[in-house]
C-alpha cells in the first residue's frame, strides 16, 4: 500500500503517514513501512516538480509540500526545477539575448 501511495499518486513521506494514520495503523508499523520501503522520495518530487516546471518556484513548492515531501526536499526540488526552467525558456528581451543580432533586420520603418 505505502508503495502505492509513493508511485501512483506521488505521494511523500509525510503525505502516506497522514494516510495510514487515518485508517487506524499504529505510528510504528507506518515507520516501520516506510523505512521498508526503500524509495528514492527526492526522485519522485523531482518528476512531480516538473511536470510543473512553468509554476514559480512558490507554487511549485507549495504543491510538494502538500504532497507530503520534506521542508528539505520541497525547496531543494523547487529551486532545481524553476532553475532549468528559466535556463530553458526563450528569452523576452531580445535586448537581453546576446544572440539576437539587432543589425540583421532594419528597424520599424527604415527600409
């Protein structure tokens, strides 16, 4: 069940303790799951972080945070995420862009 929580619906840690207490397990056999369990949580908020890599790096981490993932991991995933994001993304200031060659086309008018 706790493996199914962690691949399926992307749950953390936390996330599956809050679930499993709810359905009346005691504290110890939750630990006890978990520590079985031998999952790579920072690898499953990573995939879960960007999927939604066009949020801020707030909205980002308050997702993973709901989701149940660490204070540790949640900032760590969010700021690596938003980071590529904005590496990746198109600039929208040419002027900004050292590639953009403003000499290569005429400006608005003068032909």
């Amino acid at each position: 069940m706790t493996r199914h929580m962690a691949t399926l619906r992307g749950y953390g840690p936390r996330k599956i303790q809050q679930n499993l207490r709810q359905r009346g397990l005691a504290k110890p056999l939750i630990d006890e799951a978990l520590a079985e369990l031998e999952f790579d949580w920072r690898a499953s908020a990573l995939r879960l972080g960007h999927r939604r890599a066009h949020k801020t790096r707030e909205q980002i981490a308050r997702f993973l945070a709901g989701r149940g993932f660490s204070g540790e991991i949640v900032w760590d995933v969010a700021r690596e995420v938003s980071d590529a994001a904005s590496r990746d993304a198109p600039s929208s200031h040419p002027e900004e862009d050292p590639s953009a060659d403003a000499s290569a086309s005429p400006a608005w008018g003068e032909e």
